[in-house]
C-alpha cells in the first residue's frame, strides 16, 4: 500500500497533468479562433498523442473542414480539396460531403462531385439542408429520369422547399411557365446553401414578360438604383443585366446600356461595380474593376473611379492584411498619373515587409527618383540643388538597404556610395555608416555616427535601435535613457514613459529575502530609504527560516533608523518609513516590540498627514499590507475618500500601491463596492485585478478589461498606470523566476545546470515547445545563467536598473536590423517566392 508521501505525489502528478491538458486545450480554442487551422490540427495531434483518452472538441475531422472551407473561399480549390477530403475520410458529416462536392464541381470535376453527393446520399449521411444539392448535381448532369424516381420513392429525404425547387424546375424544363413560378413562389429558404429563392422568381418573370414583377424581385426601385444588395453570384448579376437591358429607360439609365452580346460581361461587371460601390465594399470593387479592361474604352466613366477606389481598396487591405491585395492595388495605381509620392511610400513600406524581389523594388525606386526628378525640372524655386540630392541620397540609401536584405552586399554598399557622393552629411548616410561600424564591432565610431544621425533628424529605426544596443553593451544605462527620451516616440518606442521605480521598492516586489539583500546591495548611499533597507539587513543575525524570515537585532536597528530619520527633511522620512515598515513586516520573525514599533511608524504619519497628504497615502498602504483590523482600516479609507474629488481613483491608487508590497484581499471589497457605482473606470478594474495572483485568470481578465477600457477612453492617467503595471508585474515575474531557479542552476554540476535551464524555458513557454527551439534558446539561457546571473559584485545590481533588451543580432550588414514588437510597421506576410 502506497504511504502518504507516495500518494502525495501521485496527486501532485495527476493535478499537474490535468493543469497541462487544459493549457493544451486552451491554445488549440486560441487557435481556432484566430482561425489558425493549421497549426490546430498539429495542436489536436499533439494532444492525442500524449494523451490519447482525452476528448479533444473540435474533433480533427472538424477542423479539417473548417480548413477548407477557408481555403476554399480564398479560391485555394486544390488544398481545399486535400483538406475536405481528409474531413470526409475522419467520417465528417454532411457539410464536408458538400463542401467537397462543391470544390470539385469549381474544379469542373462534375462526375466526381456526383459520386461524392450520391455516395453521401446512399449512406444516409446526407441531411436534409444538403440534400438539395444532391437533385442539383443530378439535374446538370442530365439525369431527370433519377430525379423523378427519386421524388417517387424517397421524397420524405427532401424539405418542402427542396420539393418546390425541383418540381419548379422539372416546370421550367417543360416549358409550364405558370406552374413553375407557382412553385417558386412557394419556396420559403434557399433549396441549397447558397441559392437565391428570388433569381428563380426573377427568371421566370422574365421568362413571362413581367418585367416590373422581376424588377421587384431582384431589389431594382423605381429610381433605377439598388434597393438591397444584390448576391455577388453570377445568375443574380446576368439577371439584373437582362433587366437593365430589356428595361431600357428605367434601370438601363443606371449604366451606359449598349445591348451588343459580345459587352454583356462588361455590362455585368458594371452592374455589379455600382453595387459594391454603393455598399462601400471598396476592396471587392477593386477586384472586379481589375476585371474590366483598363483603359476600359467602351465606358470612360469607369476609368475616373479607378484610381480613388485602388486607394480606398489598398487601405482596406492594409487594415486587414490581406497582402496580395494591398500589392496588387498599390501597384495598379503607382504608375498611373498623377504622381502621388503616399501612393509610392505605402508599397515600399509593404515591399520592405513582404517577400518580394530587388526587380520589383529597384522598379518602384527608380520610379520615384525619376519623378522627383521631374519635379525639380519643373518647379526649381522648390527644389534648391541641396534638398533636391539629399532627397535622393535618402532613396538609395533605401535602394541599399534593399539589395543588402536580399544578401547582395556589394551592391548595397555601391548605392551607399552613390548616396554619399550625393549628400555626404545627410544623416540617412551617416546612420548607414554607422550601422556598418555596429556591425563590424567598431563600438567607439558606431557610437558617434548613429548619435550624429539621430541628431541630424535619421528617420530610420535600426540606427535607433542599434544606438540602443550599442550602448548597453557598454553599460551606459543613463545615455540610453537620454537617447529615448529624446529620440523614442519618433521611433514608437512604447517604453520610454516606463516608470523609474525606486530600488528599494523593487527590492521588496519578490517578497523573497534573498533577492531583497541582493538588489540592496549598492554603493549608492544617496537614497535614505535604501539605507533603512540596508540598516534591516546588517542587523539580521541566525539563519533564514523555512518560511523565508529572519531573526534581527531590533534595538540596535531602531537606534540606526532613529538616526538616519533625524537627518533627513520631514516628506523624505515617508519612504524611509514605508522601507522600514514593510522589510520588518515581510522578513522579520516576530518577536517582541516589533507590533509596538510599526504602531510607533504609523502614528509618524498621521501626524504630518495633515501637512503632506502622501503620508496619509503611505499609512492607509502600510495598514492594508500588514492586514489587520479590516473593518476599522475600510472605514478610515472610506472618510478619506469622501473628501477626495475623485474617490474611485484615489482608492485605485492606494491599491495600486498597495501591490507593489503584497498580494492581498484587503481592499477588495471596498474596490468592489465602488466598480458598483464606477463600473467604468478602467483605474478601479486594474485596481481589483491587482488583488488577486498575477498568475491568476482573474488578474488577466481584470486587466485585459481594464486596458481595453482605457485605450477606447484615451484615458491618459489609466493608460500609464498600465504601463507601470506592466514594468512591475515584469520585474515580479523575473524575480519570481531568479529566486526559483537560480539556487539550483549555481548548486548543481554541469548536468543538472542543463535541467535546470530546461525547466526554466518550459515554465517561461509551456510544456511544448518544438526541439528546434529548445535548441536555439538553451544555450543563450546556459550563458545568461552562467556569466550575468552568477556575478555577485554590488556593482552588477547597481547597473542593471533598467531591463530593457537591445541586445539584438542584426542580420548581414545594415539593413535588416530587427525591429522590436513595439516599432509600428505595416504588418506584411510573404508574399510569392
């Protein structure tokens, strides 16, 4: 029989591996909801594999349909037909039997599709709301003979729609007009997914003559324009064609009517042009304008939109990243007069991103150069000889940075040259050849020639970037600073407005003593609530506890903090205090005099509350982090409040102070109390997140709400809060991770430094990360770990006040310097290869 320990532990196991399923099943929902098909059917056999009695939904055979039906509508027949294939063989039901017959039949595999619907028919896997489609494919195969038998023997398979349909056009064939409109008339849904009840109503009024009833069929108002949107299916628009032809007068006056056979698909684009054009659907528009012949002779009028609706389309297509598109309508509007230089930047900016090659962009360059050019032909007075080489300089420095992305840099380097010829001192030139410099670890010139760039105005990010870099390698923290502050928000840098956050309070954020005594551990005596910190280390006598507190000499402290609060200004003592209060509070083992001496500090600051309204501020956060006398606390919290203009925000703030130390409930639900009055204050959401674990769903939903919240709000002060949120839950994170795993990499051989470094990445990136980025990544953790994280010297955690990483490899040469998440440019996937 297994002892405690062994159950124990067995326990343990199987919560850890309940705990992991469920994060599996929460990337594969993840997943599908960002419609990432594929990489949810590689997530879903991950799952089965590891653990196969687990009931993963959506089934695999669900999400290969869903694949290709995606691929499907982004007329990728082939891997739509791959995909719907592998649905159907996982015994997907009847919409994948539909989807596939459908690719099929768009492929123009008709018999195929028929065997596909038949099949499904005959197994009786075929629903009712497909099986139209199965008397469909019958009928444009032919086989009227089965259709008949079929009505005969088995119509209890078909709705009463789908029954109307078919007798309607079995009508049709027989030329019993009357008949089969009845039978239209009686449909009240689509017969197949898809299908329009209406065109078949439409048809046979025309068919009868009733042109005024088709008209109203097909949405056509008497003013001769769309009443509804009218289906993008071509029946739908050969129908309003025959209407606008044979209503010559009424809807013809919509668009220049020629009713010549060989312009119907012309006249058919056109119809179908105003309609989108009247929907604002500007992106499929550019589509079917793509069609039409441009020049498009016969109607003038349609070349005067094409220009504005290729604009309009492009920002469309930019917005929803749809980068073939955003190519294509960039590029259709390029080089068509008049020049736009936006038109030009915008698909360099979409070429510098996508996959495409140094033709097309030498193209777009030399076009732009050749139009400035011109430019400066025509209008001299504007462009003095100065501006007029600067600007090309900055082009082929953009042509350089082209070819060098691609891999040719001698190239590169030669319009580098042809740059530099033009405009030595442009700071496009001069940040280039300090990118060069960076690269070749020439750091004193690298330095002074990315500077020198900045200053001059250099508007390219990787020169900002690699400053940064450079600098940090250096351990120059205060020039870096100076350079994003300066230089920052015109690179989007989202950081530089980070708050500096005192060390002794970023001491305290691990909760965990060791590393308190470590990043106290400085030379820097010019802050007195360091001291204090440091004054409560020095006096530590004995061992830590398992419980991670520690015995001190309270005597001999309390004359030491005496003393340092005697020399410092009344408003510097409220952080020496809250130092003291709070090292005491969460490291010391209790003993006598401890409660009497934080009484002793408490009553300090309402004492000169009434002078320095933060003191009263420090001495509610105290309160509530030491966590006793809730009720009291909650009271004297909510007669503050009621004199503050803004209550809600107050108690926020005080909360938010609070987590900087603790982890508590304290304040939850007087924060609670107050979101029922304020629920829409994205302050008081944070506020309660912070209540909770930050590990927690709460704290992630909470925030997640609140950020939203803010940033439609364009609340300034919300949004920095976040922001210093986000740096403190960083900090809370590393610490939590340095003091759990650091102890065993510095104790163990070099084996067990590997597993370490291991457990560390699983816990940073789940439990299933791919080998070959396992590979990549542990040896850059082994060398962190090794070199940064066992430097025990003071000065090590005097520098390193500032986390940000810059420590970039840059690809070959200068023109691929990686941007970092927070630099905005237009988001772009490969594009052709």
């Amino acid at each position: 029989m297994p002892n405690r320990k062994e159950l124990r532990k067995q326990k343990q196991t199987a919560t850890s591996q309940i705990s992991n399923i469920d994060r599996l099943l929460d990337q594969l929902q993840k997943l599908i909801q960002k419609k990432n098909y594929r990489q949810a059917i590689e997530k879903v056999k991950n799952i089965s594999k590891m653990h196969p009695d687990v009931k993963i939904s959506p089934s695999e055979a669900e999400i290969w349909a869903w694949q290709g039906q995606q691929e499907y509508s982004q007329s990728q027949y082939r891997q739509a037909l791959v995909s719907l294939r592998h649905a159907v063989g996982l015994g997907c039901g009847a919409e994948s039997h539909y989807w596939l017959a459908k690719t099929l039949l768009t492929l123009g595999d008709l018999d195929e599709a028929l065997v596909t619907m038949r099949s499904a028919f005959e197994d009786k896997v075929l629903t009712t709301d497909f099986a139209g489609s199965y008397l469909k494919l019958l009928l444009m195969k032919g086989a009227t003979s089965e259709v008949v038998e079929l009505l005969k023997t088995q119509c209890d398979r078909f709705s009463a729609t789908q029954l109307h349909w078919v007798k309607g056009f079995l009508s049709l064939q027989a030329e019993n007009l009357t008949a089969a409109l009845n039978h239209f008339q009686k449909m009240d849904s689509p017969a197949t997914p898809g299908d329009f009840p209406a065109a078949w109503i439409a048809y046979t009024q025309q068919q009868l003559g009733h042109w005024e009833l088709a008209e109203s069929a097909l949405g056509l108002s008497k003013k001769d324009k769309l009443s509804t949107p009218l289906s993008t299916h071509p029946v739908i628009e050969q129908l309003g064609l025959v209407q606008a032809v044979s209503r010559a007068g009424s809807s013809a006056a919509v668009i220049p009517i020629d009713p010549q056979q060989g312009k119907q698909r012309t006249l058919s684009l056109i119809l179908r042009l105003i309609q989108l054009l009247d929907e604002s659907n500007y992106h499929q528009a550019a589509h079917t304008l793509q069609k039409l012949p441009h020049p498009c002779l016969d109607f003038p009028e349609v070349d005067a939109l094409h220009r504005q609706v290729m604009i309009l389309a492009a920002d469309h297509a930019l917005q929803t990243d749809a980068v073939d598109c955003l190519v294509a309508f960039l590029e259709a509007t390029v080089y068509q007069p008049p020049f736009d230089v936006q038109v030009v930047l915008k698909l360099r900016c979409v070429y510098e991103g996508a996959d495409c090659s140094i033709q097309e962009v030498k193209r777009l360059l030399n076009h732009l150069m050749a139009e400035v050019k011109k430019l400066a032909q025509t209008h001299p007075q504007n462009w003095p000889e100065s501006q007029l080489n600067s600007t090309l300089a900055h082009i082929h420095c953009w042509l350089s940075d082209a070819w060098v992305d691609r891999g040719y840099q001698q190239q590169g380097y030669k319009e580098l040259q042809i740059a530099e010829r033009l405009c030595p001192n442009s700071p496009e030139v001069i940040g280039r050849h300090g990118l060069r410099a960076y690269l070749q670890d020439n750091s004193t010139k690298a330095t002074l020639l990315l500077t020198q760039a900045l200053e001059g105005g250099c508007s390219t990010s990787e020169v900002y970037l690699a400053l940064l870099s450079e600098l940090k390698d250096q351990g120059d923290l205060d020039t870096i600073k100076d350079i994003r502050r300066r230089f920052g928000k015109l690179f989007d840098d989202e950081e530089i407005d980070t708050v500096e956050i005192p060390r002794w309070v970023e001491a305290l954020f691990s909760q965990d003593y060791q590393s308190f005594t470590k990043l106290i551990a400085t030379k820097n005596n010019q802050d007195a609530a360091l001291q204090a910190s440091q004054i409560f280390v020095a006096t530590v006598k004995g061992e830590l506890t398992t419980a991670g507190r520690v015995d001190f000499d309270l005597a001999q402290a309390t004359n030491q903090w005496t003393q340092l609060l005697q020399k410092v200004a009344v408003p510097e003592q409220i952080p020496v205090i809250q130092a003291i209060f709070l090292a005491v509070q969460l490291f010391a083992k209790r003993q006598k005099g401890i409660a009497a001496l934080q009484t002793e500090y408490l009553q300090r600051l309402l004492k000169i509350a009434p002078e320095y309204p933060e003191a009263q501020l420090a001495y509610f956060v105290l309160w509530a982090v030491k966590g006793d006398r809730p009720q009291p606390m909650q009271a004297e919290i909510r007669n503050y409040l009621s004199k503050s203009p803004q209550p809600s925000t107050a108690l926020a703030q005080i909360q938010f102070q609070v987590r900087r130390f603790a982890q508590t409930e304290a304040l939850r639900s007087l924060i609670d109390e107050f979101l029922r009055q304020d629920a829409q204050n994205p302050q008081l959401l944070l506020a309660k997140a912070t209540t909770y674990p930050i590990d927690s769903k709460n704290y992630t939903e909470l925030k997640e709400q609140g950020f939203e919240l803010a940033r439609r709000l364009q609340d300034t002060a919300a949004l920095q809060m976040y922001r210093e949120e986000k740096t403190i839950y960083a900090k809370i994170e590393s610490q939590k991770m340095t003091s759990t795993f650091l102890p065993d990499f510095l104790a163990g051989d070099p084996l067990e430094r590997i597993n370490v470094a291991q457990k560390m990445l699983h816990s940073m990136f789940g439990d299933d990360i791919p080998p070959e980025a396992m590979a990549k990544m542990l040896p850059e953790l082994m060398r962190i770990l090794s070199e940064d994280l066992m430097d025990d010297d003071e000065d090590y955690y005097e520098d390193d006040d500032n986390d940000d990483d810059y420590d970039f490899k840059p690809r070959p040469l200068f023109g691929g310097i990686p941007v970092p998440p927070s630099a905005k440019r237009p988001t772009t996937k490969k594009r052709r290869k």
